[in-house]
C-alpha cells in the first residue's frame, strides 16, 4: 500500500490505495476498463502500466 496523492484537476485528488504486480496477460486492459466503468460511483478508479514483462494494477480512490 502507498499514499501516495495525485492532484487532478478535472476530479480533485487521487489517493493511491493499493497496486499489484502481475505476468503481462493481453487481456487485463479489459478488467480494468470493467471495473472503471462499474466502480466509478464508488470513487474509484483503476490503472494499468506495463514495466518490462510486468503489468502493474493500481487502485485509486477518487476525491
């Protein structure tokens, strides 16, 4: 876990609750579209970043 704080303009701060190391899989950008698209009112949001043969998913919670 970090806490790490990310301003943002359009949406005000974006703490970062919690990422995960995974094998790179082609599908995961699909999970993490899923869960924005399905969370967003509970103010969060995901990321996904590709680092050599690692994804890493990140979860945000959006203030």
């Amino acid at each position: 876990m970090n806490d790490k704080q990310i301003p943002s303009d359009s949406q005000g701060k974006i703490e970062l609750i919690a990422s995960q190391r995974l094998s790179v899989n082609g599908e995961l950008y699909k999970v993490v579209d899923f869960l924005n698209k399905n969370l967003k009112d509970y103010r969060l949001m995901f990321g996904l970043t590709k680092k050599e043969d690692k994804m890493i998913i990140s979860v945000y919670e959006v203030e």
